[in-house]
C-alpha cells in the first residue's frame, strides 16, 4: 500500500469513527488510536519525531479515560463507544468494522502468562453490552449481541444472543 493510499484510509477510518460517535471524548480517543497508529508504519526519523503523538495517546486514554487499547489492536472503521470509559482490550485482539463496545467492557485472555495466549476476534456490526467480558480464543460473528454483565467464554454465532455468567448464546433469527 502506498503512503497515498494508507492516507486515505485513515482519513476513512476517521470519518466513520467520527460518524459513529457522538461524544467527544470517543471521537478524541479513536482519532488519537488512529493517528498514533499508523505511525507505526513510517520510517524510523519520522516514527521517531511522532513519539510525543504516541505518548499523548497513552495519557489521554489511561490517565484521563481509564481506557486501555494497545496499539497493536486492530480496530475495524466505525467503532462506537458510547461511554468511553473502562475498556481494557489485548493487544492481539481483533474488533469488526461498525462494533459497539459499552463502558467497562473487557477483551483479553483467559489467563496472564499463557505462551501463546487464544484473544476474541469480533465480527463486524457486534454489539457489546456493558460491564460484559469477552475471553479466551474464541469468535464473535458478525451483528452478534453480547448482553450487559455476560461473561463469553466460547463462540457465538452470526446474530446470537449471549446472555448471563457464564453466557449462554441464544439465538435468534433476524429480520
């Protein structure tokens, strides 16, 4: 991908972040993830000079926020946080394209210390309630609903519902 074209699609990514969000502290958040980033991508002197992007970055979102999203997480365009505070994300996770994720919602490992520790992938168009925690290997398929407080710790389907502690998936035909 040529740096004209990883350009545009930050810009994308950022208007659909930027559409997806009302609050101001969500859309400083992803547009600060997204900034910060990409220049991990660039050559070592303008990485370097990018360092106090990264560090404003770290300061907004833990010190101020109290979110933890790694930069190595891929984050799909369009995702929503309502109420921008509490997330803790792994570095390895994946979330989908036009996801909601709700205050205090974690996505990580079953257990710190694995050697090669299984994260949750999210499909696109997942909706995840809050205080809700994703954990282990597993995959969350696309327009998937996770309920508030729900602890998933196996797959669910395509459209299905995961409710309770720990979640069992409902599911449920769209319409």
């Amino acid at each position: 991908m040529s740096y004209i074209e990883s350009l545009r699609t930050l810009q994308s990514e950022i208007r659909e972040d930027r559409a997806a969000n009302v609050g101001r502290s969500a859309r400083t958040l992803l547009w600060l993830f997204r900034v910060a980033r990409a220049t991990r991508a660039l050559p070592a002197a303008p990485r370097f000079l990018a360092t106090p992007l990264r560090i404003a970055y770290r300061v907004v979102s833990t010190t101020v926020l109290g979110v933890e999203i790694p930069l190595g997480v891929h984050i799909g365009p369009g995702l929503a946080l309502p109420h921008c505070r509490g997330l803790v994300v792994h570095e390895a996770a994946v979330i989908g394209p036009a996801s909601t994720l709700r205050h205090n919602v974690t996505i990580g490992v079953r257990r710190s210390g694995e050697p090669t520790p299984g994260v949750p992938r999210l499909g696109p168009r997942v909706d995840v309630g809050a205080s809700a925690q994703i954990l282990g290997d597993i995959q969350v398929g696309a327009g998937a609903r996770i309920g508030a407080g729900a602890i998933v710790l196996c797959d669910v389907p395509e459209g299905a519902i995961a409710v309770g502690n720990p979640a069992r998936v409902i599911t449920q035909t769209r319409r």
